[in-house]
C-alpha cells in the first residue's frame, strides 16, 4: 500500500475508482495544453470507462512494483494539480525508474511540480531503494529542463526519434538523478 504524501499544497496519493471523474476532468481540461508533450491521444482516452480502467491497471502495476502511478491534488482532494508517474521500475543490481509527470495548465509556473517531485523522489530513493531516476524532457521544453536541473538532475545524453508525442516522433534530452 502507498500512504499519501502531503506537501503545503497538495495531497500526493494513487487514484480509486472514486476519482474516476477527477482525473477524466484533469485530462479533458489540459488537452490543448498536454498534447505537444504526450502520446496521441483517442478521443476513448477521455471517457470515464477507459479512466476507471487506467486506475485498475495502476494499482495492479503497484502492487507488481512495475510502476508507481500518483496525482496531486488539491487539499480539500476536489481538483487534480498534477500527474507524477514513476515506470518501468527495476529492482535488484539496476534499482532505477522512469520518471513521467504533467501539470495542470491552471497551475504550471507556479512551483507545484517541485513541491510535488521532492517527496516523490524522496519517497523513491528512500522506500523504494531506487538509485536512479531517470527523466527525459523534449529540447524545447525550457520548463522541464529547468526543473530537473533545478532537482538536480544531470544530463546523459540525446536520442533522436526517441517517443512519438503527439503523432510525431521527437528526440529527447535523457537525464538521471543518482541517489545521494
């Protein structure tokens, strides 16, 4: 089980099948604003049905430890602020995770995504005994890479056509974060 982390703003928790309508809500308000930083979306990725079935997935794949899926949300738990996934997670000689995350365009630019990433990474170097962390970031997102460096994430490499966003594919800046 994961128990929530609370910054000053936010509560960071899994979603239920309560918050089915929160996130569909969360995805249908940032449409415009994700789409030039995630995959293609089908218009079915906005219904409540494919949501419910995202979160059975999400707590399926926590409990397999291949992936930790969470959202930030406002502290009365009535808007979501923000999206941090960590996947791919790999234990044993590697330890390491991907790092993914959005925010709400209501809230960009006004350091929620930090607040939301310290406890996050915390919770992933500390409970999770991860030693990398790993964030890829598209070069035109100056937001991105800004906040990784800011975390202190470091730079590692470039790959060209490395994920198709939007329906193109877009190289990426590849960065880590080594536990201390």
């Amino acid at each position: 089980m994961f128990h929530p982390l609370t910054t000053s703003r936010t509560k960071i928790r899994m979603l239920t099948a309560e918050d089915g309508f929160l996130i569909q809500d969360y995805y249908r308000d940032n449409r415009d604003h994700l789409r030039a930083w995630e995959p293609q979306r089908s218009e079915s990725f906005f219904h409540l049905n494919h949501q419910l079935e995202l979160i059975r997935v999400a707590q399926l794949e926590w409990e397999d430890r291949r992936s930790l899926r969470l959202v930030a949300l406002a502290p009365d738990e009535q808007e979501i602020l923000a999206v941090v996934n960590l996947t791919n997670l790999v234990f044993g000689p590697f330890q390491a995770a991907n790092l993914g995350y959005s925010v709400s365009h209501r809230h960009q630019g006004k350091g929620v995504m930090r607040e939301v990433l310290v406890p996050v990474l915390a919770f992933a170097f500390g409970e999770l005994g991860l030693h990398r962390v790993m964030a890829n970031y598209q070069p035109n997102n100056r937001r991105s890479e800004q906040l990784l460096a800011g975390l202190g994430f470091t730079r590692e490499g470039y790959a060209k056509d490395y994920l198709k966003i939007d329906g193109q594919w877009r190289d990426h800046v590849l960065t880590a974060l080594l536990a201390c």
